[in-house]
C-alpha cells in the first residue's frame, strides 16, 4: 500500500462510524470508536464518538500501522 492507496481508503470512511485501534509510544494501545469527519492533503481529523475529542492522523500513521481502521 502507498500513500495513495491509503488516501482513497480513508475517505471511503469518511462520515461513518468506525472503531479504531491506536498504537502509541511505549506500547500503549488505545480503541475507540470515531467519525472521520475531515480528509486533507496530508492529514485526516477523526472525532470520536464517546467524548467528542478531535484527533488528527497522517496517512503515513496508517502506514506504519500506528492507527487500525478496523472494520465491523
């Protein structure tokens, strides 16, 4: 997968409520369920569901398989 690729399937989820799996540092791990609610040239902006808090990623965080988009 390239950048690219990762773009388009990203924005296939945009404005649907997906779980997403967060790899952190130090081996920390972090789910949550969120929005895609915005897709930029080099970031996209996720609001999670639970707490309304808004997030933004890289594709390349997608990439390196920092962030899952697990699908249900």
């Amino acid at each position: 997968m390239n950048i690219a690729d990762i773009k388009s399937y990203v924005l296939k989820y945009k404005g649907k409520n997906v779980k997403f799996k967060f790899n952190g540092s130090r081996n920390q791990t972090e789910e949550f369920d969120g929005r895609i609610i915005g897709v930029y040239k080099n970031i996209f902006i996720i609001e999670s569901v639970t707490d309304n808090r808004i997030k933004s990623f890289s594709y390349s965080d997608v990439l390196v398989n920092n962030l899952e988009i697990l699908e249900e």
